[in-house]
C-alpha cells in the first residue's frame, strides 16, 4: 500500500508547523478543526512526503488525549492509501488481525475522502484513506 | 482455565501488575492504567489471545470484566 501521510502528534500547530518549515517542507493545508474527532489538523509536505500534524484539544478521554499525553510530540500512526476502504478494511480485521477503532468517517482535512482508524497490537495504529484511481491521476 | 482466569494472565501482563485480581464488577475506575488507549491495547490482545473479534459497537460498549467475559463466551 502506497504511504499517503504520517500522523504526528503535537502540542502547538503553529511551533511544529514552523521547525518543520525550517525542515523544507511547506503547508499543503493550512490548520483547520475536524469536529468529529476533537482534533486541530495541518498537511505538509516535502517533496513527495506528507506529515499530517494533529494537536488534539484536552478533554475527554480519548485515546488520542491519552496518547498525547504519553508520548508528546511525536509521530504516531502511517496512513495507507486503498481504492475499496471497506473491502481493506474487512480484510485487514478478518486476515491480518486488526481491530476497527474508528469505523468509515469521512475526513474533512483530506476533501471528505473516507478514512478509518485500525490497531494491531505488533505495530500500533494504522490509517486508511480511499483514494480512488481517477483522483490519483 | 476460566475464561475469567485467562483475563485475568491478559490484565496482568498488559498492565504489568502481577498482583491484579479480576472479577466481574472490576472496570477501568478500578485499574489506574486503564484509559481509552490502554483499552484498545487490551482488546486487541485479548482478541489475539481468545481467536475472536470484537464489533467497534462492542468495543465501545464493554463496561467492565464481567460484559467482557460474556461477550467472549458468546463467540466461543
């Protein structure tokens, strides 16, 4: 599967937005808040790579506020690209042992294309996001 | 083994806590180190563990040990 970002927690969109201009890479989407999932998002890239920086707002308890609070700013989950996100899912859940910890949403950040939040205890969190072959072109 | 007892081996090594004991009302107030995060790390060993798979809606639902321990032995 064709890596389309990784997510990386942090504290302040701003501040790691400007180290990792300083990195070479520049605002693909500017910050904006996903409602859904209580979280501030920012897309950059450097040359064919993609980091999606997410700041999540304090309060609840989310997996994501508890993850934020345990590793800080860090990277934390790769977003794989499919062209059927319900049949990867189903095959990932019932061939490869993950578990659906978010089902289908789609994410404003990403032009509302489908995604979905997956866990497997050998490697941690794992994205899917649709993108169909037309829209790769 | 019961399928409590065998939670329980799971509980103890994910929480690192070898003096953990379960029973059905035990829930995440309970266990310090039972957030949402530690819970999917729970669930997912527990499916590995048992051969069996969790709904996102059961997931979400389980409350305690006890709900746990039913939802598995429906699936046994």
């Amino acid at each position: 599967m064709k890596v389309h970002h990784v997510g990386y927690l942090v504290k302040s969109i701003s501040k790691a937005k400007q180290k990792f201009q300083k990195l070479g890479y520049y605002v693909e989407h500017d910050a904006m808040y996903d409602e859904s999932r209580n979280i501030d998002i920012c897309f950059l890239r450097n040359g064919n790579e993609r980091i999606e920086l997410v700041a999540p707002k304090n309060s609840g308890d989310s997996p994501i506020v508890a993850l934020a609070k345990k590793i800080g700013n860090a990277p934390y989950h790769i977003c794989y690209e499919c062209e059927d996100i319900a049949k990867s899912v189903d095959q990932m859940v019932n061939e490869d042992g993950y578990m659906v910890i978010q089902e289908l949403q789609p994410a404003p950040a990403i032009q509302n294309q489908l995604v979905a939040f997956l866990y497997n205890v050998d490697i941690g969190l794992v994205e899917l996001v649709e993108i169909k072959m037309e829209e790769k072109k | 083994m019961t399928t409590l007892e065998k939670l329980q081996e799971i509980f103890r090594d994910v929480f690192a806590d070898e003096a953990l004991v379960l029973n059905d009302a035990t829930d995440s107030s309970d266990i310090e180190a039972w957030d949402s995060l530690a819970h999917i790390r729970l669930m997912s060993v527990v499916e590995q563990e048992f051969g069996v798979k969790f709904s996102f809606k059961e997931l979400s639902e389980m409350k305690n040990v006890g709900a746990l321990v039913e939802c598995i032995e429906k699936k046994l």
